[in-house]
C-alpha cells in the first residue's frame, strides 16, 4: 500500500504519522464497528451473551479513532 500511493501522499503533503496511522486504523475498523466470527468466538469463549455492550464499545471506538485521525490530521 506504501509503495502505491507514497509518491500521491508525497505530492498532497501528507505527514508520514498520519499515513501510518491511517493505514492501522484502516485495517482493522471494520472488526470493531461489527461483531465478526473473532469477536463471536472470543465471546463464547468467555461464555458471554452480552453481544449488545460489545456492538456499544466497538462503536465506541470506532468514534475515538476516527476522531484521533481528524485530530492527527489537523496538527
């Protein structure tokens, strides 16, 4: 991915912290806004039901890091 768009990140200015950040980020959203077979399996693991609170705090975090990343980008 760094090699495909690093000269177009290059040409917009985008710092390279950002552009990491970005990509961790990027990578793993979609395991925490939605329960998944890992977050199902771990869950019943823990013999855990409580599938509501885990959708609550993966939002929750869905919401900070997008909100870390517009504050990254920002400074």
């Amino acid at each position: 991915m760094d090699k495909m768009f690093n000269p177009f990140l290059t040409q917009l200015g985008v710092p390279m912290g950002l552009w990491a950040a970005i990509l961790l980020i990027g990578s793993q959203m979609t395991s925490f806004a939605y329960p998944g077979a890992d977050m199902l399996g771990q869950m019943g693991l823990a013999r855990s039901k409580d599938i509501k609170s885990m959708i609550k705090l993966g939002l929750t975090i869905v919401a900070a890091t997008v909100a870390y990343v517009l504050v990254l980008s920002l400074f």
